[in-house]
C-alpha cells in the first residue's frame, strides 16, 4: 500500500517535471538535470539533501519534514556527528525515507550578499555532491538550500545551484542524475528561467 502511495507521488512529479539534458565539452558525456515541484520526502532516489542547521539536530522547513519522515534513528545518528559547518556536508542513513542516504547540508544566512554567502552556499553543493560520488550515489535530490528562512535571494541562490552542479558533472563522475526539487511555484519558476538561460548560453 504505501508503495502503490509513492509509485503515485513519483508519477505526479514525473508528470509536472522540467528535465534538462546538458551536453558536457567531452565527447559523448552526458548529464541530466531535472526540476520538481514537490516533496523532497517522497523521492526514491539514492540520496536526499537536507537544507539542516548548524546542530544536525532537526528544526524547520525541509529540515523537520526529512527528520519526522525518517523516524528517530535519523536524529539519533545525526547526534553523533557533533554538528556541521556552513558549507559543509555530512552522510547519513535514510532510515523510513524512500531514499538509502540523507546528505545533510549547512547553507548560509543571507545577510547581505559581502559576508561570503555565495561562495558558501556554492560550498553545499560541491561538498554534497563529492559525498554523493564518494558513496557511489548514482541519484540524488537537493532542496533550494538557504532559500526559506534563512532568505537567500531564490534567482541568486538557483543560479548558484545549478552552475555548480553542472560543472561538477562536466567530469567523470558517477551521478547519473541530479533532482532539484521546489516546494513553491514562484521557486520551481525561477529554476526552470535559470535552467533556459544556461541551455541558452
């Protein structure tokens, strides 16, 4: 039953989907870059992204969703790692989520743009994405890491984003694919505009 239930959720998102296919400077080397609206919860990919805070230990937004979705163990492991950076990333087991590994994720606090917000928040992706090779992630999905409540201009942040993860897999890597997924519609609107200016570039 709860199969049939996420089968349905996945086909949701696959119908309303944006997927873009970008071609690499290598011969023959291809990378797929998709867009969502939806739950980030509900995915059954590899691993998931979690916009977590500096304490690892839970809080708001798609933090809290990815704790209460993954059960107890998840924030019982999380104690464990004594707390994450900003910038930084740390592996988890992904406990009652669809997907095997939580990739938790500290994006900075926007202030005003001159404190290093966007060099940090580059950082989340880059170090998500070398754990996610790291463990032979074959497919993963981020949030719109710092974009909530630490206010994080969402064009800005979706520009960061996807230049990132695109020049990541320009190389030989092992990720196959890369989901970003919006809770809002203004969101997903903003990466599929940023998606068209780089198909476009």
């Amino acid at each position: 039953m709860i199969d049939n239930a996420l089968d349905s959720s996945n086909s949701a998102l696959a119908a309303i989907r944006a997927a873009m296919i970008l071609e690499n400077s290598k011969p023959g080397t291809m990378t797929q870059i998709e867009v969502v609206q939806g739950d980030i919860t509900q995915l059954k990919v590899d691993a998931i992204v979690n916009a977590a805070n500096t304490s690892l230990l839970g809080g708001g937004g798609v933090d809290g969703a990815i704790h209460r979705a993954a059960g107890r163990e998840l924030l019982e492991e999380c104690r464990k790692l004594n707390g994450c950076e900003t910038g930084e990333a740390k592996i988890t087991k992904g406990y009652n989520l669809p997907a095997k590994w939580v990739i938790h994720t500290v994006g900075p606090v926007w202030e005003s743009g001159n404190h290093g917000e966007d060099e940090l928040l580059a950082s989340c992706y880059r170090q998500s994405l070398a754990l996610a090779e790291e463990y032979k992630i074959e497919t993963i999905a981020f949030p719109a890491i710092s974009t909530g409540v630490y206010r994080f201009p969402i064009e800005r942040a979706s520009k960061i984003a996807l230049s990132e993860v695109n020049k990541f897999l320009q190389s030989d890597r092992s990720i196959k694919q890369v989901i970003f997924v919006c809770f809002s519609q203004s969101t997903y609107d903003s990466y599929l505009q940023v998606m068209q200016e780089i198909t476009q570039s």
